[in-house]
C-alpha cells in the first residue's frame, strides 16, 4: 500500500509539470486521499483501499488521456 502511495504520488508530482490549472482540484483530492489513508487491519481492507487509490489515479489518467486524444492501447498508437 505505501507503494502505490509512493509511485502515484511521485508520478502525479512529475506529472504536474504538464497539467494545467483544471486538474488541480482532482490532483489535491488524489493526494489528499493518499494522505489520509492508514493501514488498515485486515488483508482484505488493505486490497480495498489500494484498488480504490488506483481507480482515481486510472480514471484522472484516463481522463487526461481523453483530452489530449492519447491513443488507448500501445497497438492503437501504432495503427497512427
């Protein structure tokens, strides 16, 4: 769990060299949650918490990907 923290928080600040003023607010959300999270006493709440990280981190990936008109595969890209 700290690893996922870690790496999205890490790609998120190297990411904000390219987002513009529209993203801040779902960045601040993003790393908010990560703040608050605490490890959990279960395996399975541990398994929650990650999965639930990682869709707001896909899903503002996603979106951003959406604007920028990303390709969504790597075979799709490499059909342009």
């Amino acid at each position: 769990m700290l690893t996922t923290a870690n790496f999205m928080a890490d790609h998120l600040d190297d990411l904000s060299d390219f987002l513009g003023t529209e993203d801040q607010s779902r960045v601040d959300r993003i790393l908010q949650g990560l703040k608050e999270m605490t490890f959990p006493e279960s395996y399975r709440d541990v398994i929650r918490l990650v999965r639930t990280a990682s869709d707001l981190y896909g899903d503002f990936l996603e979106d951003i990907g959406d604007r920028e008109g990303f390709p969504k595969t790597a075979d799709s890209a490499s059909e342009n």
